[in-house]
C-alpha cells in the first residue's frame, strides 16, 4: 500500500509532528537562513541553494515551505514589516492634541523608515522590481499602500471634526508623510549617510514638517482650540 502525502501528514498529527510545510520552528529557520543571504549576496545572486547551505536544512525541506525564492523573500519582509511597524499606527487613535499625534506618528513614522534594517529592504526590492514587477508592486501594495490608507483615515476623521480643511485627502497623505522623512530618507537609501537619523535630527524634520502641514490645512477652530489648551 502506497503511503499519500495525506496519510502521511495524518500521521504527523496523530504523533504530534506539525505537518510537512507547517513547523513554525522549521519556518523561521529558512527565514533566518534568507533573511542572512540575502543581506551578504542581493536578491538577485542569492540562489535557493544558497539559502539551503545557510539555513542548514535539505532542499526536499525548503521546498515545501517556499516555491522559489520570490516566494520566500516575500515571506521574509511581511516578517519583517510587521515586526518593525507594529502598534505604529495605534498613535492614530488618539485625537486629544492633533498637532501632538501627527508630531508623535511623524516621528515613529521616519524612525522605521531610515532603520538600516527597512532601508536595506526597500533597496533590495527596488533592485528586484525591474526584473519582477509585480514583487514590487505587492511590496508596495502591503506596505507603504497599507500605511497611506491609515493615514487618509485619520486625517478625513480631522475634517470631519472641522480641525483640517482639505480638498485632496489623498494628496495631503502624501505630503505630510514626504515632510516627515524630508532631507531625511535620500540620505539614507543612497548611503549619503551611513547613520541612521539621531532622534533628535528626527524630531527637528518632524516638527518643522507638522508645521508647515498645519499651516496649509489647519482650521480656525483647530486654531483657537490649540490656543485654549496652551493656556489651560
């Protein structure tokens, strides 16, 4: 009687064996494995068996986890994005002082995007994209795309509550995001600067870049209701 894939899982199961491609021990130990290749060699000369030799596990094994290693840089960096951006936009909940959130997010915001570990990311992707479009444009798509739409959230709930007048909400998203990360993140994915930004040269950008947004968009009642709680 021939053994299926099925029954064979089956009986992982029953021993209390993860199934073939569902060990998350297993799963992290490739990751980890990709995640060092792709740092020492790019995407583009990282090889699958690359990541077999450093991850230290067999290609029969690897290849019931990831089809290829499109597949599996993809996985990395949704690792990556939701362990470097968690909880940022939790900041977002928060209208008590709008000029203290857009501050308090601007800076978190530019922090993680100059991180060394988001900048080498974001260069190994943009050297990927012109051979593989489409990893490009799902990187995009689940990540800056993702943060842009929670961003024009906040800010329609700001015009619906009279504190910002805005015509392109979509526009606005984009500028403010821009002011937060200006002279900042050129610096940083070129390696003009092989630092990353000192809080304080963050906070400085970020609060200069809130001004001029608030300057553009804020209200009269915005205005007046900043002036009531500075003289609280």
């Amino acid at each position: 009687m021939v053994e299926t894939t099925a029954d064979s899982d089956l009986l992982d199961l029953r021993k209390g064996r993860p199934a073939a491609g569902q060990d998350p021990v297993k799963r992290a130990q490739i990751i980890e494995g990709a995640r060092r290749v792709f740092i020492d060699k790019g995407f583009e000369a990282a090889s699958m068996n690359d990541i077999t030799r450093e991850a230290g596990v067999s290609k029969g094994t690897i290849y019931v986890y990831f089809e290829n290693k499109e597949e599996l840089f993809e996985a990395l960096i949704e690792e990556e994005r939701g362990t470097i951006f968690k909880n940022l936009y939790e900041v977002l909940d928060h209208f008590d002082d709008l000029r203290k959130t857009l501050v308090k997010f601007g800076m978190g915001l530019s922090a993680k995007i100059t991180s060394a570990k988001v900048i080498q990311a974001q260069r190994t992707v943009v050297g990927a994209a012109d051979r593989i479009p489409e990893l490009g444009a799902r990187f995009y798509e689940r990540g800056p795309k993702r943060g842009h739409d929670k961003v024009m959230a906040f800010l329609n709930q700001a015009v619906e509550r009279g504190l910002l007048k805005i015509d392109d909400v979509d526009l606005a998203a984009y500028q403010f995001t821009e002011l937060c990360l200006a002279g900042l993140f050129r610096q940083c994915i070129f390696s003009y600067r092989t630092k990353a930004p000192t809080q304080a040269e963050i906070e400085r950008v970020v609060t200069s870049g809130v001004d001029v947004f608030l300057k553009a968009y804020a209200t009269e009642k915005f205005l007046a209701e900043e002036k009531a709680l500075q003289s609280a």
